[in-house]
C-alpha cells in the first residue's frame, strides 16, 4: 500500500513545499486521540507542513477506542499537576467548543456519582469534595443516602455519595473524527500502515526518518524540523530511537477488562457510578459507565502485562469486580457479567512502585523540536484538545 497509495501523497508534500529545507516541518508519531488533536492544532500555524504517520490501518485502534469514554471532570489529580490543568481544560473545550450539532462530536453530560460504603470511603470522599471546592473549581455536591435514593433509587450508598455533575460521555470515535478532519481542512497528511524504525539527529536541527510500510516493507526517508511523539503504548520506544542509553525511558502496560450485561431486566441509571478509588492508586475501582445509548457497562479490573497487543478478556477477575459491584448496584448475579473489551494504558510506574505519575510531556535536552509525550493514561481522551494546545504554546 505504501508504494502505491501512501508514497505519491509524501512526494507531493516534499515537491509542493520546497521553500522548507526538511519534508515537513511537524511530525507527528501516532494517531490515536492525542496525535490527532496534536496534528490538528499544529495545522492551523501559518506555514506549518504536518504530518502524522501511524502504524495500524487506521486512526485509534489501540488506548484511544480501549477506554471508559468518560469526559472526566478532573476530580482526582493533585491541584497543579498537568493531569488536573489538562484535564480541566480539555472538560471545558469539549462542553463550551465542540457543540454536536456544530462538530460532530457525540458527547452527553450525564454526570457521576461517587458512593461511599463505610466510614473510610465516607472520609475519603469528604476529602474530594473540599479538594474540588477549595482547590480546583469543580463544582461538587454531597448527597446522604436519603436523597440518592430519589436521584438514583437502584444504586447503595450506605455512609452517603457525592455529586459531579461535570463528568459526562463522550464518543471518542466521533472525536477522533473530528481532529481528522480539521488536520485535513488544513492541508496534513495521514500516513497509515507506518511504522518508523530509525531516527536520526543531524547538526543542523532537522531529523531523518525511516519509515516503512507494514505490508510491502518498503523504506522511505523522511526529513522533518521537529517531532512530536505520540506513539502511545509505543512511545518510549519512539524516544529511546535517539536518547542515549543512560537517558533511556520507560513504560509499562496497564492492562483493564471490561464486562457487559446480558440482561436488559435491571435497573436502569441516569449517572456514571464509581466507587471511592482504592487505596493503591493505579485505577479508580470498577466503575459503572454508560455508552451513548444509555446501556450500562462495568470495568476495568487492573493488572500489569508484558505485551501491550493481547486484548483477549480475562475472566480471572470477574468475581472480584462483581463483588465490587454488587456493594452500590445489587441486582444482578455473575453469570449475567459477560467480557466486553480490554484496554492497555502506558503506565510511567511499575509493579511495586507507589505515587502518583503525571502526563510526561517535555522536549528532551540536546534534541530540539523532539517532544516526548509518555504516560498519556486517563485522563488522556479528555485532556486530548488541552494538551494540543499546551504543545502548541509551550514549544512552538
């Protein structure tokens, strides 16, 4: 395909820009969510000439399309780290500038409510209500057991639930959708079953890449001023190509299952619902989710794995996550849990390591114009438009 498609749209762009000394001036590694909105926005600089070069067949196949969809109201990250301000941020774009009617991008703001089952969660919670009140902005509600019982008479909240009513669902294909588009409108190319293999840094600020295309193996070489990283799963990877090996990166493979009904005779839900997150901090609990029709979804589970392609739906865990379940929505029975999906977030900690992990985005040192974007875990799909454009403004 590379020959016969995908290399006459490269030469265009290498011939109709001459007046530039590299191919591009902007490339773009990885079109998932994040690369596309990268792309999207990189576009819009006068003169720019971006490109985005993605290894599968199409756009989002891998974390982007694996996820809960949720527009996160940016509950859960500590005040001034980038996960709170990007998160915030891309919230407000999606709900205030990217109108369905307008865009094209589904999204409802359904909002969620977090339950607390004993006096640590109940302690825990009141402790995420005053953060959102006092430090981050978001508005917040309490609510006592008595009153969910009238917002949300199918769910248990036995010391109590707290309200936000900013959290919504957003369909991230028709989000992607749109990035592709706006890249497009303003004259970047997609590259797809493409896949680089080399990179190189020459003196004069510009980097050559070999890429090659996934079924015919042929090799092209690009020229490019700057590259932007978004390769996922992948990404440390992508970096370690230039990064000499004592500054070498890291991730690992965050691995969550989901599970559906297989009854529709249950209550129904108007909010997402999520437990008070676990003490260890790698995920937030199997939540309840809604998918834009309304019907309701359990998951992820979380565990760590070596091999970020296996997306086959362990079952292993789904005692544990009905148990879970059952504390705040009790009316079904295991046997109507049935595998739905699985998704592998890029984790920046490992097995054993505790803390909390920002968004690593950053141009590394003696490498001009190459930004590394690592750990862009949840809440990644919403931040997608905010870290665009802090990209944007921080480093071009």
């Amino acid at each position: 395909m590379f020959s016969k498609i995908k290399a006459p749209s490269i030469q265009f762009a290498t011939t109709h820009f001459k007046r530039f000394s590299s191919d591009f001036t902007h490339c773009v590694i990885g079109a998932g969510v994040v690369g596309l909105a990268v792309a999207a926005e990189l576009s819009k600089i006068p003169e720019a000439n971006v490109i985005v070069l993605e290894k599968n067949y199409k756009t989002g196949m891998e974390t982007s399309s694996r996820n809960s969809e949720v527009i996160h109201a940016g509950l859960y990250y500590p005040s001034g780290s980038l996960k709170s301000k990007l998160c915030i941020e891309g919230k407000n774009i999606i709900y205030n500038e990217l109108k369905p009617r307008l865009t094209g991008v589904d999204w409802i703001k359904c909002g969620k409510i977090v339950v607390a089952q004993n006096d640590y969660e109940d302690s825990e919670m009141e402790g995420l209500y005053y953060k959102c009140k006092n430090e981050l902005d978001i508005p917040a509600e309490l609510i006592p057991s008595t009153k969910l019982k009238y917002i949300e008479p199918a769910i248990e909240a036995l010391r109590g639930a707290m309200l936000s009513p900013s959290t919504g669902i957003i369909d991230s294909h028709s989000l992607m959708s749109y990035y592709e588009s706006c890249l497009k409108e303003n004259g970047a190319d997609i590259i797809l079953n493409t896949e680089v293999k080399n990179i190189e840094y020459s003196q004069n600020s510009a980097y050559s890449m070999v890429c090659e295309d996934a079924e015919s193996k042929e090799e092209v070489v690009l020229t490019v001023d700057n590259i932007i990283n978004c390769a996922g799963l992948h990404s440390h990877k992508v970096a370690n190509m230039l990064l000499p090996k004592d500054r070498q990166l890291q991730q690992y493979y965050g691995k969550g299952n989901y599970f559906q009904l297989s009854t529709s005779a249950v209550p129904k839900v108007k909010h997402l619902i999520y437990p008070v997150p676990p003490k260890h901090g790698k995920s937030l609990g199997t939540h309840l989710t809604l998918d834009m029709s309304g019907n309701i979804r359990f998951g992820p589970d979380f565990e760590y794995v070596e091999s970020p392609t296996d997306y086959s739906v362990s079952t292993k865990n789904l005692m544990a996550a009905y148990e879970a379940i059952i504390k705040y929505y009790p009316h079904i029975t295991p046997d109507q849990l049935i595998p739905a999906y699985s998704g592998i977030r890029p984790k920046l900690l490992g097995p054993g390591e505790k803390g909390f992990s920002d968004f690593y985005i950053q141009e590394e040192d003696g490498f001009k114009g190459f930004i590394n974007l690592m750990g862009i875990e949840s809440p990644g799909l919403t931040s997608s438009p905010a870290i665009a454009r802090y990209i944007r403004k921080t480093f071009f």
